[in-house]
C-alpha cells in the first residue's frame, strides 16, 4: 500500500465534495447543502492563496483531506487560523486526520502563524479526541448556537499555540509564498507517519 500526504490540486475537487457529501447530513458541519466540484474548486484557490491545504492518498486514490484557514477577517487576527479535517467513511477512526493536522501545524507555524483553533460540533466523540490528542486545549463551549436536523446544536472551541507569543510578531506569510521545498519535505514527512497511523 502507498500512503501520500499532498498539496491539494484543484482536479482533486470532484473527490473532496465526495468525501464532504455525507457530513451534510449529519451534524459535523453546521453547512446544509453539498458544495458542489465547481465550489469546491473555487475554495481551494481561496484558501490556498494564504493557507495550506492537503489531501491524504491510500494507493492514488484521495481518502482525505484538510486545510487551515482564516479565523475571523479583521487584521488583528491575522496570526490566527482555523483547521477542519474529513476523511472518507471507512478511513475514520484510523488516525489518518491526526496525521494530517500535524502536516498542517508544521506549514503554519513555518508561515509565522501562533494560534489555530479547532471548531467542532458537539457532542462528537471522535473529532473530540482528535484535537486532544494532536495537543489541543478545550476551551469552551457556545450551547445551542446551530439549529440542524431537527435539533440545537453546541459548538465546541479548541485551541493550539503553534509558535511563542513575542512583541511585534512579524505578519505570516501566505502560503503560496512558503518555500516549495519546505511543503515537499513536510509532506514526504508525515506521507511516512500516515503509513504507521
């Protein structure tokens, strides 16, 4: 078996809104309609014009994927990021997402980010465990905030310090301005750790 750790590709569109499908109809995510390839192709070229976005490969074919991405819009949180990981049915559970955050978190803490968070809907059970096993803190809980299938919805905030809180940080990079063979090196990395997840 091949284990890959990738760059995402905008062809790689059809498979990622085939993967994210099935959360739509749970309460994992808070969106109510499938995007489609063409708007998942227009979400990689936004995301990864200033923030990672990788796909995880079992013998060419994609099984999973996950991206970093702006927290909130005002420039006092622009050392701030925001990361959401899915896998495809039969790969969860197998530690495949864990790997892929630690790719994540080495690419921003290299662009010169300080902070991620982790928003997960819940009670979830496995993505809790998740972000606690990839080192992140619970912070606290938004009760009721999200009304889908039928029901109110919690919200659940996660954090990670990815780098040192310093005086006058300098601005992070965007992520097409990361040193290709940094990515490459990272990637070749963790595609080693997912083949021992």
């Amino acid at each position: 078996m091949t284990c890959t750790i990738r760059p995402v590709r905008e062809t790689d569109a059809p498979y990622l809104a085939a993967i994210y499908a099935p959360y739509i109809d749970t309460p994992i995510t808070f969106e109510t309609t499938a995007p489609d390839a063409a708007e998942m192709c227009s979400r990689i070229r936004r995301v990864t014009a200033t923030h990672p976005w990788l796909v995880c490969e079992k013998d060419g074919a994609v099984v999973g994927y996950a991206y970093a991405h702006k927290y909130r819009t005002r420039a006092a949180f622009d050392w701030t990021s925001e990361l959401s990981v899915y896998m495809a049915q039969d790969e969860r559970g197998r530690g495949l997402g864990r790997v892929l955050y630690g790719a994540l978190l080495e690419l921003l803490k290299r662009q010169g980010f300080t902070k991620a968070y982790g928003l997960v809907s819940t009670p979830n059970a496995p993505s809790e465990r998740l972000h606690l096993s990839c080192g992140f803190k619970e912070l606290y809980t938004l009760t009721n905030c999200g009304w889908k299938l039928g029901e109110w919805r919690n919200l659940t905030y996660f954090e990670y310090d990815i780098a040192p809180f310093v005086p006058n940080p300098p601005h992070p990079i965007n992520y097409d301005q990361l040193e290709p063979d940094f990515i490459d090196k990272v990637c070749e990395d963790y595609s080693r750790k997912i083949c021992e997840a």
